[in-house]
C-alpha cells in the first residue's frame, strides 16, 4: 500500500494493465451472493468509477442483489469501502511479515523477501490495491485515522529492515538532508513498488515471481547493499 496520503487514479494508456481499461465487473449471477462477492464487485466499481460516485443501487444491480439484501451485509457504503481498504491493508500486512520471519537473520534477504512480498500482493489483487491506495483518504473519522496508522505500521517494517541493514554496514545510505535515510529508503521502495499494480498485466509474458525478483533487486541496490 502507498505510504503518501492518496494515489492517483490511473489513467488508461498503451502500458496500462487490463484492470485499467475499467471494464463493468463481470457477474456471474448463478452463484450465490455473499458479502465477499459485493466487496469484489464494489472494488471493480470503486475503481472503474470512484467510490463517491458509485451509488449503493449500482452495487446491488451488478449483484443482482436488492438494497434490502446489501443492508444485510454493511450498514453503509462508507462501512463497506472501510472493510475494503482494511482487509487489504491486513493481508499485505500477514504477507510482508511471513516474509520476514522466513528470511529472518540477514538484513539483506529480509528486505529482498518483503520486497518480493508487498509486490506480489500489488501483481495478485490489483483492484483490491489501487482502491485501497486511491479512495481511504474518503473515509471520515476515527476509520481515517485507523488506517493511516496501519499504513505508518506497513512502512516502518520496511524502515526497520533498513535501519538493521545500515547499523551492520550491511546497507549504505545517501545523507537525506535531515529527513531519515531509512525512512526516505523506505518511502521510496514502498513507492516504486506499489506502482507495479497500474501498469502490470498477468496476460503477458513478464510472471509475477520476476517482477519480484527485479524489485527486490531493485531495493537492493537503492540501499546499496554488499555484495
């Protein structure tokens, strides 16, 4: 997840992914209706229209769904858009830290692994991310609040790999001119890295284990690691 307050809504290009050409969701009406399939369904809405002006009607029309049943599920459409975005806050946040434990005892793994991990979320549930990267700042508070923090939390785990790496000379940071240099890293890499989830499209060529591989490579050299 971005640790600025808001990303930009992407635009549809030549390299844009798939999910960026904003297609209506696709239903299939023979299944039953859940709660996880209106939070699918509101994503792809979410992002194909933007949360405020997708209206709880168009929800329940793409579920086939009556208002009476959407009600059963989330009280409001801010209660919905709020379990989006913590839901997948919580899951990049599960894979980030199995990544570590596995990796754990080489500051130089450890970030290539949560690197690897923060990027295979972005590639595996794209919609999921860019609405929670580009509509959490509707949420009022005290809902705002909670997952700034959570994406403060999401950050510092990059941070504190960093500030390991640089306390062993295991990593070498540029002078950032009074702002921390784990934390500017730490910005910068959840940054490049979340970018992956506007342009990357599962149809081609390039896996999602490769774009791994070269942002952990990536990450690497930003903090100039030894070889």
């Amino acid at each position: 997840m971005k640790t600025s307050n808001r990303a930009s809504r992407p635009r549809s290009s030549g390299t844009a992914s798939a999910a960026n050409e904003r297609a209506e969701p696709v239903v299939d009406r023979r299944r039953n209706n859940s709660r996880a399939q209106i939070k699918d369904v509101a994503s792809q809405l979410f992002f194909a229209h933007g949360y405020e002006v997708t209206s709880i009607r168009a929800i329940v029309d793409a579920c086939n769904l009556t208002p009476a049943s959407f009600y059963n599920h989330f009280a409001t459409k801010e209660e919905l858009l709020y379990e989006i975005v913590a839901e997948g806050h919580a899951t990049v946040g599960v894979m980030m830290q199995e990544a570590l434990q596995e990796a754990a005892g080489d500051p130089a793994r450890e970030l290539a692994a949560i690197v690897a991990a923060y990027v295979r979320f972005h590639t595996h549930h794209q919609v999921f991310a860019l609405v929670a990267n580009a509509e959490y700042s509707a949420l009022p508070e005290p809902r705002l609040s909670r997952v700034r923090a959570e994406r403060v939390r999401l950050r510092g785990l990059f941070e504190e790999v960093i500030e390991r790496g640089a306390s062993t000379g295991a990593f070498r940071l540029v002078d950032a001119g009074g702002m921390s240099s784990p934390k500017l890293a730490a910005v910068a890499i959840g940054d490049m890295c979340l970018r992956v989830a506007e342009w990357y499209r599962p149809e081609e060529k390039m896996a999602s284990s490769d774009v791994e591989q070269a942002y952990a490579a990536f990450a690497l050299r930003l903090v100039c690691a030894e070889p």
